[in-house]
C-alpha cells in the first residue's frame, strides 16, 4: 500500500521526510521504496545529469544537436530492442546495460559522422546538416517501429515517457548515468571549458577536439536513452536548457552555474511530484508526472527571471523614493 | 489501381491530394528558410504547435460542445497561434541576449511539455479529444478526406501565391539584408512575410505528416534542388516540385505495401516520405553533376591521371630516340605499378607512345609534340615565376611542375606575349616552340 | 642563423580561404615580424596554416627546426576575435589561466603558482583591477589585453598575433608595442599580421610582404621600400590570378 496515496501536498512532504528519517535510523532497514520516492530518485538523477550536460552543450551552442540526438535516439532503442526480441525474445522494457550502452555509442556515433559529413564533404551549412540527418534517422526509426514490431507504444513511450510505471531497475540505470556525468565533469571540467569557449585555443595547447566533442555526444545520448522511461527523449531538453537559463540569472561562475541549475532543477521535480500526488488525491486528476515534471522545470525560468525583473523594478523604485527625499530634505536645508 | 485512379478514387485522392498539396508549400517555404540559413525554425515552431492543438481541442469541447466544423478549425487556429507565440517569446530571448540555438531548443521543448501535460489530461477524461490529438502528433494523412484537399489546397495556393509576390524581395532580404533595407524593403515586414508563410506552412503539415516529421518535409527537397541549381527563383520552384515529387513517391511506397501480394504492412506516410526524400538528397549531394561530392572526386582523380600521363610523356621527351622497358619506368616511380601499366595502355592508346615488343616502350610524332608542348609550359612558368614574380631560381621549378599541368592554351597566349616569345628559360634550356598537334 | 620560424612551399588551395600559393620564409630568433598585405592576401591564412587550423596542400612549416606539432609549447598564438562568445560565464583571470593548461597536472586543476603567473601577465597589461570581470563587460582595448595575456602567460618563445591593434584605443596600442619590444629584447620572436602601413617603420625590424604569394621576407629597411610596397598592394599580375584561379577549381574537383 502506497503511503502517499490520498495525500495532499502539504502532507506529501510530511510522509516523504517522516520517511527519510524512518530509513536513515533504521539504516535502510525494511524500507521499501514506493512509487513516488521511485519517482523522486529518478527525476533527481536524471536533473543531475542534465544539469552537468546542459551548461556544456548550451555554452558550445550544441543544444540543437542535443535535440536532434534526442530523436535519433529512438533509432538506436528501436534497433537495440530488435536485437533483444530477436536474441533474448525479452520484454521491452527490462533493462539490459549492455544493450543499453550499445544504443547510446551507435546513435551518438552515428548522429555526430553522419552530420559532420554533411558539413565537411558536402558543404552543408550547420542547420540543414543537422536537421538533415536526424530527421532521416527518426523517420528509418518510426519505419523500423511500424514495420517490425506494430508496437505503437514504443514510440508514444519514448516521446511521452511514462514515470509513473518506473522500478527500481530505473533508479539504477539513472543513478549510474548520474555517476558517469558526475565522473566526466570531474575529469573534463577544464578541458570542456576551453573547448566551449575557444576550439582554436583548445587545438593549440593540445585538447583533442575529436575526443572531446565525441564524448559530450555519447554522453548526451546515454542520458537521453536513459531519460526515455522517465520524461521521454524530447522532454529531457526541458532538463537540459531550462535550469542553466535560470542558473544563469543567478550567478556568472561556471561551476556554482551547474550546481545552482541541478538544485533548481532537483527542487522543481520534488514539487511536481507533490503537485502530481496532491491533483490525484484532492482533484482526481490522473496527470502524467513525467511531463508535470518537464513543465515545472521549464517554469522555473520565467518565473526566476520574472522574480528577479520584479525585485530589480522595486529597488529601483525604492532608489528613485530615496533621492527624491533626499533632494527635498537638501532644498529645505 | 492504375495510378490516375488514386487521384479519382474518393478513399485515396483525399490523403494524396492533400499530402501532395501540403509538401509543396513546406518544401518551398522550407528553401526560403534554407536559403535565410534558419532551417530550424521550423522545428521549434512546429513542436509549439501541439499544445496550441490540445488547448485548441479543449476550447472547442468547453465552449462549442465539441461541434465538428469548431473542432475542425479551431485546433489549426489555436495551433498558428502558439507558433506565432513562440516566435515571439525566441525573439525575446535573442533580445535578453541568449543565443538562437539556446533559445530555440528551450521554447520546443517547454511549449511540448506543456503539451504533453495537457495530452495526459485528456488521455483520462477526454479520450476522442486525445485521439484527435494524436492524430496531430503522428499525422495521419490516411483519414484525410475531400474537405481536406480544399481547404489545405487553398491554405498552400496563398503560401504559392505570397511566395510569388514577394519573390524578388524576399531574394534581396536573403542575401543582401543591408541592401534591400536601403532600397526600401523593410526587414520587419520581410520577416513578418516569412514567419507567416512558416508558421501557415507548418499548421497545412501537421495533419498530414505530424508535429515532429514536418521539420523533415522542409529540409530535404531543398538540399536535391541546391544541388542542381544555384538561380534563385529556380531553386525555389525545383524544391516545390521535388517536395510534391517525393509526397507522391512516399504515398506510392504506402499503397504498395499496403496492398502487397504477400504481406501487408501499414507504414504512415510521413516517414516514408522523409526516408525517400532524404535517400535522394543523399544521392544528389553525391552525384549532381555541377558539384556532386564524388563527382568532384572523379575530377580529381582524373587530373591526377592526366598529371601521371604528361609526366611519363615528358620524361620519354628527354631522350626522344630511346625506347624504354616497363621495368625502367616502374624504377622512376611515376605511379603504382597497376596505374602505371593502365596509363601506358592510355597513351599508347591516344597514339603517344607505340609499343615495341611486350613491355617496350617508344614515344611517337605525335607523341614528342605534346611533350615539348607541356615542357614548353614548364619552362614558360619557370620563366614567368623569375621575371615577374621575382621568385628565387632553386624555387621555381617544383612550382612548374604542378602549373604545367594547369596552364590553358589562352593563359600560354598571354605567357608568350608577355614574355616576348622566349627561347630560353632559366636554366639556360631552350623553350620548344609551339607545333600544332 | 638560428631560425624561429620557416615555412618552405607552402600552399593552400581551399575555396573558401584566400591562397597561399609556394610560400617559403626563414626568419631568425628575437625579431618583430610585420605580415602585411592587401585584402585577401592571405595573411590570416599563413598564421593558421602554420598553427595547423588550417591544412596546407603541400609544404612543410618548422618552429625552432623541429615540426609545428613538437615545437607546441613553445608557441603562443593569438587569432581575431571574431568567434569569441562575450557571455560566456567567465572571468578575465579564468581565460588567462587557460594559458597554464601545457603546465597543470592530471586534473588540470588550478594551482597557486599558476594563479600567481597569471596575475603577473594582467599587472604587465594594466588589468590586475578587472581579474574577476566577466569578459562580457570589457571594452574591445581590454578584452584584447585579457587576450595577449594569455599568450604571455604560455611563456612561449614564438608569438603569431592577427591584428593585434585592430579596433583597440591607443593607450592599449602603446602598452601592447611596449610589450611586443620588451619580449623582442628577451629573445623572443614575433610575427605580426599588421594592417596599417604607417607604423611599421617605427614598431617592426622585419616583414613579410605578403600577397597570396612572397613578394619578400627581411629587414625593414631593404624590403619596406616604396617599390616593394606597391609590388604587394599594386594590382594582381594577372596571368597569375588566372593560374591561380583555375588551380582552385582543378584542386576543388569543380569544372573548368
């Protein structure tokens, strides 16, 4: 029996740290996790992850490529699922790392040759290169999809997510990518910072641009797979850009950049989570949590940036007031 | 069927037809935003679309009680105006100074979630709304009917027609903003004329191919056309036509496999209309003739074996009596040994060389005039290279060795008479004279 | 002579990059280089074709008598600024820091000696006060002296600057010539695209005169002559255009 079922928001909150405490003194003891911690695990990762992401693909102007990975995605989980059902003969959705890693190095790899090509032999210019390809590659997906396997869901899956379905075998597979994210960004913080700002200084002292531009795809792809049972692949771009944009309004440094964006984030699925529950409970209103999730995260940017447009529009205000007193006191004197 | 009668029949002719109509006006706006360099646009636009339908969907349930004529146009309505909200809100992201790509990438995915979110409201409470709406999402050009064709027809006429108009101004403000702004064209207006044709443009697509494959019917008839042509209103026309061209095939491909002999399989159009397209672009960006990618290769390569060729030629031109054993020329290093052989075989065949015996080797009349020819270009340049271009002897004649073989008969024109018909070159070697060949 | 720097037939055909057509120099240790020539000549080409943005056709370029690629750490190179992102989040002291990177450790993180070499290039370019600005607030004099002092903080031994000078005020057009002279007087070489005519005779010892091919590398005073002068910026010989224009279609695969 789940313990938030019925809960309203404000008593979510009571049962999700009445929880946590249970489990830090028992030490994890016959704590199971129910589905909206489950939920809660995943979103938290999955921000992590897009946060570190998101601030490097932003800065080198790649989040277009970041969505066009996101659609040829789906070709790399249609092939890895035909290649399950024609090997294994399992079910769809049992996660299989393996299988799993061979998705996201085969579409980042394709996506990022066939792209380039465009570029470089062909003379294409940037956007039609990209758009290009990933269209062609997400149309040889949605082919593959209705001619093999006449799963109509898997598409709507991978688009739609569905959170609310989400096990254990998802809080691993999305903690693991949070790990490889976190290991990357402590290995590569320096190097992906002179490779987004200046690729020409980067090549002279001795980065290998080749390496590095491949690694940040097969990393995007990994998380965007990875994000596929959660949010969907299109809606992980909400994760990616919106924090950055809102961290962005706060700070200037880089690495308080990416934290600030995986808190804002992290705090935005907490609240959609609470918010999913308290519409079921109090309004009967079966909304997807996957895209409530996607919504808040993206809101958190205009309404960050509207905060602080009303903040700076009273401070000036209050300024204007306190010159004007002070002229008046001064021509009274 | 024969193919006529898919145009006739009731059941085909409404999603031909109007998929037909509507790949004419996204291919052609789609080549005026290849041309601006903004082909993606049309992406974020296009996903701005859904929840314009959803909510679309949901106002005319609430306020018109789901009559079919409201539920019919008002979605399309709701559905421009999100686009036209979503242009907006990058315009004033570009302005907060975000980059386009940033900006781009936030207002698609935003505006999808908010869609989705509504999506799975009425995946529980509105299941025929939410039916409908995936109609939207996925295209379903199968379930268009008459009314379709007219109204889409119309919708892609006024695309045709606005393109036609402001065709030349449109030209001016792609290539040269600064100067069509001087001669009164105003950007604003240039712009405003573009977001409408994409964002009606994008709204004709949806039904048929769905939000997220429109981007796709866009880009691709305009790379085939590129390829071909570089005239502008040409361009634009060739990519209309090759949109309608791979519309046609893609219904084609469907109804075939549809219909199949053995096996049926129901493929939605949109994709197979993409992959055809993409797969022809692909080949065009190889094969066009003017600037196909291997067939620049094969020029290449050919005049990398015309070099081999005037090479051996020159080198048989030094001792012009002797004969030479293939063993001797494969020790000179001129090419592999297979090259080697086949350029023989080509200058024996083009009557420069004569074969003496099985490997032997002998240069002809003909033969030693084309090689004094091109040392004639040789020395000319060496010449050219010291007199004019004050280069260093030791230098210039690695240089010659290249231009030889470069060197048209009106550049040798210009050579002799701006060196006043030389006879020696600097090193003191006599320049042949020019014989007819 | 011991050479800094020496390229030998050097080409570069590609369409959309101004031609460089058998271009061969030597200059020796400790000079002040002037590239110059007229639009399109080429002179931004040689600086890339030499750091290896750009790949050359043919030819080969040596740095201190060894490969472009082994005499690395001894080269600083500082390009136009067109491609720079002004909103980048990140501060002057950061970007002069990148100059450390040949030095840091495995992680590449940031150590106090670095820091402290870094600070000494902003004092020498009298921006010590604006070490934690964002770029994105500094004028095209400062932003331009954030970047030399990343070179400097390379400690390299030769320096290819592109239009150091262009659109910067002459307070920092007088610092940079300042500091191009003291490294001059150090050993150092450098070799700068310049693009005004007038001052060469008073900051540089040599140049090269550059149009899409030598016209002549050497002292000032036997190569900066009036004849010379015009010979680079005077109208394109024009059997040579032709050649050169027909080489590119040939070497591009396009038809002739």
């Amino acid at each position: 029996m789940n313990p938030y079922f019925g809960k309203d928001f404000l008593s979510f909150f009571f049962t999700l740290f009445s929880r946590v405490f249970e489990a830090f003194f028992k030490k994890g003891e016959g704590v199971e996790l129910v589905s909206d911690e489950i939920q809660i695990l995943v979103l938290m990762f999955t921000s992590i992850s897009c946060s570190i992401l998101g601030a490097f693909l932003i800065l080198k102007k790649k989040a277009m490529l970041a969505n066009s990975l996101s659609h040829t995605s789906l070709l790399g989980i249609v092939l890895s699922y035909l290649l399950m059902k024609g090997i294994f003969a399992q079910k769809m959705l049992t996660f299989n790392p393996a299988l799993f890693f061979l998705a996201s190095f085969f579409t980042a790899l394709l996506t990022i040759f066939l792209t380039n090509s465009c570029k470089k032999i062909f003379k294409l210019h940037e956007e039609a290169s990209v758009g290009l390809i990933f269209t062609f590659l997400f149309a040889l997906a949605l082919l593959l999809v209705s001619l093999f396997t006449k799963n109509v869901h898997l598409g709507v899956e991978a688009i739609m997510g569905n959170i609310d379905i989400a096990d254990s075998i998802d809080v691993k597979l999305s903690l693991m990518i949070a790990l490889i994210n976190l290991a990357a960004l402590f290995l590569f913080f320096n190097d992906y910072k002179i490779f987004c700002f200046d690729e020409t200084f980067a090549k002279i002292v001795g980065c290998s641009l080749v390496f590095l531009e491949y690694l940040l795809m097969i990393q995007t792809s990994m998380t965007a797979i990875g994000a596929f049972r959660s949010v969907g692949v299109f809606l992980f771009l909400v994760f990616l850009t919106a924090p950055y944009l809102a961290a962005r309004l706060l700070s200037s440094e880089l690495k308080k950049i990416i934290l600030y964006s995986a808190l804002i984030s992290f705090f935005s699925t907490i609240f959609s989570v609470a918010f999913a529950r308290h519409l079921l409970s109090v309004y009967d209103l079966a909304l997807s949590t996957g895209a409530l999730s996607a919504t808040c995260v993206g809101a958190s940017y205009p309404i960050l940036g509207s905060a602080l447009f009303i903040k700076k529009k009273i401070l000036r205000l209050s300024y204007k007031e306190k010159t004007k007193e002070k002229k008046k006191e001064e021509s009274f004197a | 069927m024969s193919f006529l009668e898919l145009f006739t029949d009731p059941l085909s002719r409404g999603p031909l037809i109007a998929t037909l109509f509507m790949s004419i006006s996204t291919a052609l706006v789609g080549a005026i935003a290849f041309i601006r360099k903004k082909s993606l646009v049309a992406e974020t636009l296009s996903h701005a679309t859904f929840p314009g339908v959803a909510f679309g969907l949901l106002a005319s349930f609430f306020f018109f009680s789901g009559n079919d004529l409201i539920l019919f146009y008002l979605p399309l309505l709701f559905a421009f105006g999100f686009a036209i909200l979503a242009q907006a809100l990058v315009e004033k992201m570009l302005k907060e100074k975000k980059s386009a790509d940033v900006s781009l990438c936030y207002i698609l995915s935003f505006l999808l979630a908010i869609g989705v979110l509504v999506a799975s409201y009425m995946q529980h409470s509105h299941v025929m709304l939410f039916k409908n709406l995936q109609i939207f999402f996925y295209g379903q050009a199968a379930t268009m009917h008459d009314t379709h064709i007219y109204i889409y027809g119309a919708l892609s006429l006024l695309v045709a027609l606005v393109a036609l108009i402001f065709q030349r101004a449109i030209k001016f403000s792609c290539f040269d903003p600064l100067f069509s702004s001087s001669v009164g064209i105003k950007s604003w207006i240039m712009k405003g004329t573009f977001s409408f044709l994409l964002t009606l443009s994008i709204v004709i697509g949806i039904r048929s191919v769905g939000v997220v494959l429109v981007t796709g019917m866009m880009i691709a008839p305009s790379v085939v056309a590129r390829a071909f042509t570089k005239k502008f209103s040409t361009f634009l026309l060739a990519s209309s036509l090759f949109g309608a061209l791979f519309a046609f095939l893609g219904y084609i491909v469907c109804y075939l496999l549809e219909n199949g002999a053995e096996s049926t399989y129901s493929v939605p159009i949109g994709p197979a209309i993409i992959v055809i397209s993409t797969l022809v672009a692909f080949i065009s960006l190889l094969f066009a003739p003017s600037n196909g990618a291997i067939i620049k290769q094969m020029r290449k390569w050919r005049f990398q074996k015309s070099c081999i060729l005037e090479n051996i030629l020159k080198f048989f031109w030094k001792t012009p009596c002797q004969s030479y054993h293939l063993i001797h020329l494969k020790k000179k290093q001129f090419a592999s040994f297979s090259i080697l052989l086949f350029a023989l075989f080509k200058l024996v065949k083009q009557g420069y060389l004569k074969k003496e015996g099985l490997f032997e080797y002998r240069l002809t009349e003909d033969g030693k005039k084309k090689a004094a020819y091109i040392v004639r270009l040789h020395r000319l340049w060496e010449l050219y290279l010291i007199e004019y271009l004050s280069s260093e002897v030791e230098k210039v004649h690695q240089s010659a060795e290249l231009i030889e073989h470069i060197i048209t008969p009106e550049i040798e024109d210009k050579l002799t008479k701006l060196l006043l018909n030389p006879k020696v070159d600097p090193h003191m070697q006599p320049i042949p004279i020019k014989e007819v060949l | 002579m011991e050479s800094s720097l020496k390229c030998d037939l050097l080409n570069v055909y590609y369409d959309d990059h101004p031609v460089l057509f058998d271009v061969s120099f030597e200059i020796p240790k400790g000079k002040l280089v002037a590239i110059i020539g007229p639009n399109g000549a080429g002179k931004s080409t040689l600086l890339k074709s030499i750091v290896g943005t750009i790949k050359p056709l043919s030819g080969t370029v040596e740095c201190f008598s060894l490969p472009f690629h082994k005499a690395k750490k001894k080269i600083a190179y500082v390009p136009q600024k067109e491609s720079i992102d002004w909103e980048f989040p990140i501060t002057v002291l950061e970007v002069v820091l990148m100059g450390r990177y040949h030095q840091l450790g495995l992680f590449k993180w940031v150590r106090k000696c670095d820091k402290e070499a870094a600070i000494e290039a902003l004092k020498l370019l009298e921006i010590e006060s604006l070490a934690n600005r964002q770029i994105g607030e500094l004028s095209g004099g400062q932003q331009q002296r954030v970047f030399i002092a990343r070179a400097l903080v390379q400690q390299a031994d030769l320096y290819l600057l592109d239009e150091p000078f262009a659109a910067v005020d002459a307070a920092t057009e007088a610092l940079l010539i300042d500091i191009f002279k003291k490294l001059k007087e150090k050993g150092k070489t450098l070799v700068i695209v310049h693009h005004d005519l007038y001052s060469v005779e008073s900051i540089f010892d040599w140049v090269i005169l550059l149009n899409n091919r030598l016209i002549g590398c050497g002292e000032k005073e036997k190569w900066f002559t009036p004849e010379k002068i015009s010979q680079t910026y005077g109208k394109k010989e024009e059997i040579f255009s032709d050649v050169i224009s027909q080489l590119k279609k040939t070497k591009s695969g396009l038809s002739l």
